[in-house]
C-alpha cells in the first residue's frame, strides 16, 4: 500500500512536470498518459483499501473488552442466587464484551463468593496455580460443565435417583432406612419402575434386613406360582 502511494505521488509530480517542461506540442500527450497512469493506480489503491479493510473490520469489531457486570450480583450460596438465571446472565456479559474462553475464568472467579470461591480454591490448590493459569488445566466447556453439576439445581427427580443410586443403609436404624427408601422412592416423575426400586432397595439393606427382605420376596413369588390371583381363598 505504500509504496502504491508513493508511485502515485511521483506520477502526480511527473505530471506538473510536464506540464512547466514541455513544448505544446507533445504536452497534451504525456499528460493524458501520466493522467491515465495516476487513474489506474488512484483505483488500485482504492480497491487494495476495501479488501484491507474488509479483512481488519470483522476482527476490530469483536475484539475484547473489559467486561462489565452492571446489575448482576456477585453470585454467592449465601445470598440464595437462582443458579441458573445468574449463569445465562454471566455469560452473556462475557459474550458481549468478546471475552476469549481462557480470561473467562478469572472473571468467574471474581464474581464468586463464599462456596463458589471456596470451590475454585481447591480447583486452584489442586493444580497448584493462580486463577489465571487455570485455563491451562482445564477448558471452559469443561469449567462450565463442572460449576453446573455442583452449584445449579437438578429436578427433583433427578436429585432423588442420584440418591437412590448410593443410598445405603450401613448403620442406619431400619425404621429410618426404610422411611427416607421410601420418601425418595415416591418422588413423581422418578426414572426408575417398581421392580427396580424393590431390586435397590434389598441390596441397599443392611445383612439382617436384606436376608428378611430376600425370604419375603422369594415367599411372594412362590405364592404367585402356586396361587395365582383370583383362585385363592
């Protein structure tokens, strides 16, 4: 580009030239075909500016800025923070303003407070470094993913199965064991049928109870066998 600029200068000055240098005769000539020459490269350079300038404009445009968090709140367990609402609009800050995925953790991090905060701490002392290498250990998708599971509420459904699925009785008194078994159990909307739920719960028992639990069963589908429904008096 510049040194088009310059050829154009010195075709401008070849110009004027002739025109203070020249007989009559052969002015006009050289001037038009100086003329054309300054045309032509005026245009080249006209057209070498759009395409510069089509290529550095996308780039101008989404370059990162500082973000700004007006009225979204410092997200802390404390201040009973609906998770959800308060991630959506985290992160659209961040989109807004450009931020690259591997600044976005220390904005996060910034933004925390009391368990959040904590949890980050240990997510720093664990790969023992400062809140902006973090990017280093682990990915944003794999941050968000991670601050989802532990701080965004799941569906009761959801919290109940996960519960089922390492719930024991170990030393629980059976009477309590059996009363939580079944307040999660019949949470609504629960993915999991009967035979499944009566499966976890004889495994989950302790030794005495799953053997009690075992006998009544085996004794119910022997009576299903040699009584079907309806004959039986």
């Amino acid at each position: 580009m510049d040194q088009m600029l310059k050829r154009i200068q010195q075709l401008e000055q070849q110009v004027a030239t002739a025109n203070t240098s020249t007989g009559p005769s052969d002015l006009a000539d050289r001037v038009n075909v100086l003329e054309i020459d300054v045309g032509t490269l005026k245009t080249g350079a006209q057209q070498l500016q759009q395409q510069v300038s089509a290529a550095v404009g996308p780039s101008a445009t989404t370059r990162e800025t500082i973000a700004k968090f007006d009225g979204l709140p410092i997200f802390c367990d404390a201040s009973k923070t609906d998770p959800i609402q308060w991630w959506r609009q985290f992160e659209l800050k961040l989109d807004i303003h450009h931020v690259i995925d591997a600044n976005r953790h220390a904005y996060l991090y910034s933004r925390s407070r009391g368990a959040c905060q904590a949890w980050l701490d240990n997510m720093l002392s664990a790969h023992a470094c400062t809140v902006t290498e973090l990017h280093k250990y682990i990915t944003w998708a794999d941050l968000t993913a991670a601050w989802n599971k532990r701080f965004q509420v799941e569906p009761p459904e959801h919290q109940a199965m996960d519960k089922l699925l390492t719930f024991s009785q170990n030393s629980m008194p059976s009477g309590d064991w059996i009363s939580e078994f079944q307040r999660l159990a019949s949470t609504p909307k629960l993915p999991m049928n009967f035979d499944g739920i009566k499966l976890y719960f004889i495994k989950r028992s302790c030794p005495a109870l799953q053997n009690a639990l075992t006998q009544v069963a085996e004794n119910l589908n022997t009576s299903d066998v040699t009584c079907p429904v309806g004959r039986c008096t």
